[in-house]
C-alpha cells in the first residue's frame, strides 16, 4: 500500500482552532518527533497537508484523506474537526528506517456513543502534572467532556475554608483547563451540594470546613457528612460557589451537583418533598444559564428483586415507593448520573429505570474490571445519553480502563488495553525520561498487603 511520508517540516491550511501549542505538540510527538508543525489558518473546517483532494461525506463527523502526496481532513465543525485531526494523529507509523508515514486511504467515522465524559478528582495529593496529563490523555482519546471535582483543593473566594492550605490557585488551573478546550473538550464544573460535604473520603474521616473551623457547623448535617441545603446561608455559599466554578470552567451545557451516598436522609415525605423542590430548584436556575444539572443516581433508586443477580447494584433509596417518589417529582431536565461499579454483565437494569421514567441517563464505568467496564458502555449503546467514566482514587492502575472506555465508544477494539494505553499516554504526554511521571504510576514497587 502507497504512503504518505511526513517531511520534516509541514504547513497545514487549517482552522484556527487547530493553531494552538498543545495540536503542534501532539504533532511533533505522534509523528515520533520526526516532523514539526505550522498553520496558515482560514475559516474553514478542513486540514490540508500536500495536494491530496478533498473527499466528502456528510454521514460522517470528518473524512480524511490520504494519498502519497498529502491529507485532506473536511469535517462538520471545530470539535469534529480537532477529532478528525487526532485521528489522524493516531495513524502515523514509522518504518524501518526511521520515518514517519500514514497510509494511503479514506478514513472517516462517527463515535457510537455521542456524549463521553471523563471524571476527574484532584485530591490533596494530587499533582498538577497528573491533571494536565489526563486532560491531555481524554483529549486524545476523543472524550468530549471532563468533569473536575475538587476536593478541598481549590481556593474559593467564597469562603477560604473550603480549600486545604495547600490547595491551588485558579490562575494555576487555567492554562490547563485551557489544553482541554484546544483538544475540544469541554470542561465541567462540579461540587456536591449534599453528600461528601466534607471533601474528603468517608473512610479516612478527614473533613476541610471543620477541620478548620468548627464554627461553620451550621452549613452541615450534624454529622458533618452532608450540607445541610436547607439552610438559606448554605444555598447562599453554593450559588456564589457555582458563579466561581463557572466562570474558571468557562462555556458548557452542564454542571455536575454531586448529590450521592447521602448518609443520614430520613426518607420522610417532608424530606423528599423539600430535597426534590431543592434538586429541582437548582435545575432551573442552571437552566437558565444554558447548563443541565448531572445527579449521581444512587439515592434516587431502590433495590429491585428481579434484579440480575450476578450483578451488585449501589442502590440507597430505602424502598420501591421511595424510589417512585424521587423518580416522579424531580425534574426531567436533570441528567441522572447511574454509577454501578460491581456490575460485571449487560444490561445495567438501574440506567433503564431512570431512561424510562424520562431522565437523560448517563452511565458509569469505572476502573474496577474489563467486564464491569464492557457492560456500562454496551448499556449505554442502547439509545442512553451517554456514558461518564469516573476515576476517583484509582487512576495509578486505572488509565488502562480509562483508555478502554473510550475505545469502546468508537467501533474500535482494544484487545491489548495495557499496552496500547501507555502507547498512547507516552505520546500525548512526553515526560523527557522523567521516571515518575512516565506512565500512570509514579512507582512500579508497592508495599505488599496481606
């Protein structure tokens, strides 16, 4: 088969978006650094290279073109078109004798599952260099979105007791939020407005507020694990906490409210009826800044006895009427959130309660197992609105997953998901022979636990 070879230097005719450091990068490192990139942009949605000819498919996101002469990419818009060129990215080879080269031939295609988030927590612990290496990672992967949740580590200007004193500066975040949108990735802000009030995990009992300030008990439970949302000083502190948010994020149609594992919520008809009026109050007021609000579904649904059994549904509704309750008063504008982790065989039966009582629903793998991974995606291929992959404490064994995840929401197959993972990781995040940073563990040795 003919080969287009990649000459040391190329000019694309390009759209603007596609003039930005962070696509030259990824050019220089895809193509094994045997090629640099410049642009000469215009308004069009295309990406030339050489004299090869346009080819047009509108069934498609992009078409590429490749012949021995150059590339052609059309595609319907800005993120299509950065998909395409990533795509394309993921083409180039090298021969025998050290250079870069793409097949000849036509490529196009369109994702099976249109909406693909990744969740993202940055910890205490957590390093700068690990959050731009996943945002640059999702991008690559054609995630469309990344969600954000900061746990204590982010200064707000609301209130100082939210962050840790290690927590970072916004001015921090936004050259790296700044890489997601030039990777066409829209960011989403998140915070929980009930449970996981104390930015920690339950299971090490840390919480930031009160750690610093007991005085600020009154925006909690009594037990400090859940805001207490009907106080009006709480709804206070979370709207200017959402303006925050929004703005370091930028333009996007959602913002995630968290809302899971709500220890504590007494189920009383009072209760619902107060926690959906305030759900669905926030809803409105997202809606009317052009965002939909994401929900965790877990306290939303109960456990059903017809349920799979080879399947362990997180379920903290406290009964089927509870269950009805939620499902008929909260409002249908909000995106549910399904995260089931423990469950290895298709079909997630929980995403399909929420579908059909007309939620858009959006499910969520997680870095547990190939099975459990397989069985999210293949539910969400059923006419859901899309899947979140989330990562919690798990990304220093997790990318593998991660990265099968996003293949598996294309057409593609990823027999050998380890491997071709750090492939992939090792080009759209060069580390310059930094051990730690290589990979997606700072170690290889762990100490053993029994």
């Amino acid at each position: 088969m003919d080969n287009f070879y990649l000459p040391k230097k190329v000019t694309a005719t390009t759209n603007a978006c596609l003039d930005t450091q962070i696509i030259k990068d990824f050019f220089h490192n895809f193509s094994f650094m045997a090629s640099e990139l410049s642009v000469l942009t215009n308004e069009e949605f295309i990406f030339s290279l050489g004299s090869a000819k346009k080819v047009e498919d509108n069934n498609y996101e992009y078409v590429i073109n490749v012949e021995k002469t150059g590339v052609f990419i059309s595609a319907k818009g800005k993120a299509e078109l950065i998909r395409g060129v990533l795509t394309l990215f993921n083409l180039i080879k090298m021969d025998y004798n050290g250079n870069a080269y793409i097949k000849c031939g036509v490529y196009k295609e369109n994702p099976l599952i249109e909406v693909r988030m990744a969740h993202f927590c940055v910890f205490h612990d957590t390093k700068l260099y690990e959050l731009e290496r996943f945002i640059r990672f999702v991008g690559a992967l054609k995630y469309t979105h990344v969600i954000v949740e900061f746990w204590g580590m982010l200064k707000f200007d609301a209130l100082k007791e939210l962050a840790w004193e290690n927590a970072y500066k916004k001015e921090e975040i936004r050259p790296i939020f700044q890489i997601a949108n030039d990777l066409g990735v829209e960011v989403i802000p998140m915070f929980n407005h009930w449970g996981h009030a104390s930015a920690s995990r339950v299971k090490h009992g840390k919480h930031v507020v009160l750690n610093q300030n007991p005085a600020l008990q009154y925006y909690f439970s009594n037990d400090g694990w859940c805001w207490n949302y009907k106080n009006p000083k709480t709804q206070e502190l979370h709207a200017k906490i959402r303006q925050e948010l929004i703005e370091l994020c930028g333009e996007g149609n959602y913002f995630h409210i968290g809302c899971d594992e709500a220890y504590g919520f007494d189920f009383s008809i009072e209760s619902m009826t107060e926690f959906c009026s305030y759900v669905n109050e926030l809803s409105a007021e997202l809606n009317k800044t052009g965002r939909k609000a994401i929900v965790w579904g877990d306290m939303f649904v109960a456990k059903h006895e017809d349920f799979n059994k080879n399947n362990v549904y997180t379920v903290n509704s406290k009964s089927l009427e509870t269950e009805e309750f939620f499902l008929n008063n909260l409002d249908k504008n909000i995106c549910i959130a399904d995260w089931q982790y423990c469950s290895p065989e298709y079909p997630i039966e929980t995403s399909y309660i929420f579908k059909n009582a007309g939620f858009n629903t959006l499910i969520c793998p997680f870095d547990v197992g190939v099975n459990q991974v397989k069985a999210c995606v293949n539910t969400a291929k059923d006419g859901f609105s899309g899947i979140i992959h989330t990562t919690w404490h798990t990304l220093s064994t997790g990318y593998p997953l991660l990265y099968l995840s996003g293949k598996l929401c294309y057409s593609y197959n990823a027999p050998n998901h380890v491997v071709e993972c750090a492939n992939l990781l090792r080009k759209c995040y060069f580390v310059d022979g930094d051990y730690e940073k290589s990979g997606w563990s700072e170690k290889e040795i762990f100490p053993r636990t029994n």
